[in-house]
C-alpha cells in the first residue's frame, strides 16, 4: 500500500514538473526579450560633373511684329555663329519657340492718374540651350558672353549647371559602401558588448545627397541636388538592424 502511495505520489510530482517545463517553454517562446542592434553606414564619394548646360535669353522690341521677327532673327544667327566659334557642335545647341508678348504704354492725365492703356509695339523673346560634354568650352563661352553683347545682343545668360550621367551607377556603389560601413560597425560594436549578431530584421536606405565639393551645403530632407559646382560630393546612408 505505502509502495502504492509513493509511486502516485512520483507520478504526480513528474506531472507537475513536466507541466511547468512545458508552460515555462511556451512563456519563452512568446515573450523572448526583444535584443536588437541598430547601426547606420555611410557611404560618400567626390566625382566631377561630364555634362554642363547653359542657358540664355535674349530679346528684341519693335514696333511692329515684322520689324521685331526680322530683328530676332539677326540676333538668331549671331547667337548661333557666337557659339559654334567656340567650337561647339551643332547637336548640342537648341533653340526655343519665339515667346511674343503684346506691350502697352499707361497713360496719365494732367493730375497724374492713370487716363488708360495704349499699344507699344512688340516684345519677342527666345532662349539658346547649350548641353554639351564638352565642359571647357561652354565653360569658356560663358565667359565670352560679352562678346555678343558688344554686336548688340540683347542677351542674358545663365550660370552653367553641372550634371553627372552616371547617377544611377554611383547611387548602386555607395548603397554597397554604406551597408558595408554598418555591417562593419555592428560586428565591432557586438564583439566589444562580448554578444553575437543574429539575423537581419530590417533595412533602411537613407536619402541620396549631392553637394558641392568643400562647400557648406546643408543636407536637405527630400535630398540635395546640387547643380551650380563642376567638383561635387555623393553621401548615402543605410540603416541596419540586426538580432542579437
């Protein structure tokens, strides 16, 4: 009898051991504590602009529309030789449509208020747009302008804006610097804490930035585009957080 009692008694104990093994495993398995690494890499390179465009405006009054359309088109071609002496390729130079604008003169009566409008002949308007690889020598027409101005041209032309074509290139190569650069930090940072880094549980690429080189530039939230300098700076960043 007494053995009788003993063996139900290890039974039930056994019973409740493996009861609170298993309630202490399930509380495990939904309420792990949540150890995580976050780190942030970065990634930059200087790189120097193979595309330029530069633009300019010019434009001519007259009295009627066939003196300011024949006015307009002297000035065409002088623009265009202007350019092409610079050893500039014809594929490279685009011209807009003539923009014509109407003018009115306002009247004043002898108490000085305004009596009213009246016609003043015509304005037209056109724009030259130079996009060329050949960086020197628009860069060298710019400088030139004047020379046109002086066979009187009524010009106004632009600052070059520097472009890089090989964004999407550039942009591929400093994704893998930057994540290389925060994978490097995270190893570096769980071996001094004497930890391990588990699994990848999210990635966040940051904004894409152009600068130019040495300047002062501040970041921008939607990402700057810098246009004006010829030398400019790319940075990325990329966030990764790991398990530990």
């Amino acid at each position: 009898m007494n053995k009788s009692r003993i063996l139900a008694a290890f039974l039930i104990g056994l019973s409740i051991v493996v009861s609170c093994y298993k309630l202490a495993d399930s509380w495990n398995k939904t309420h792990y504590s949540h150890q995580t690494l976050a780190v942030t890499g970065l990634g930059t390179k200087d790189f120097t602009s193979d595309l330029i465009v530069w633009r300019a405006n010019y434009l001519r009054n007259a009295g009627t529309l066939a003196e300011a359309n024949r006015l307009m088109r002297s000035d065409h071609e002088l623009v265009e030789k202007f350019i092409k002496e610079h050893n500039i390729s014809a594929s490279d130079i685009s011209f807009s449509s003539v923009m014509v604008h109407r003018n009115y003169k306002t009247l004043y009566n002898q108490q000085g208020n305004v009596s009213g409008n009246v016609f003043d002949g015509y304005s037209l308007s056109q724009t030259v747009i130079v996009e060329s690889k050949q960086l020197d020598r628009v860069e060298k027409m710019s400088s030139d302008i004047s020379n046109l101005i002086e066979q009187g041209v009524e010009c106004i032309a632009m600052e070059p804006e520097y472009y890089y074509t090989k964004l999407k290139d550039l942009k591929i190569e400093l994704l893998k610097q930057a994540t290389a650069d925060a994978l490097e930090r995270a190893q570096t940072i769980a071996e001094n804490a004497k930890s391990k880094l588990g699994s990848l549980k999210n990635a966040n690429m940051g904004i894409f930035q152009i600068t130019g080189q040495n300047s002062n530039e501040d970041y921008s939230w939607g990402g700057s585009f810098n246009t004006s300098a010829k030398n400019k700076s790319a940075s990325i960043t990329v966030k990764l957080e790991f398990d530990l």
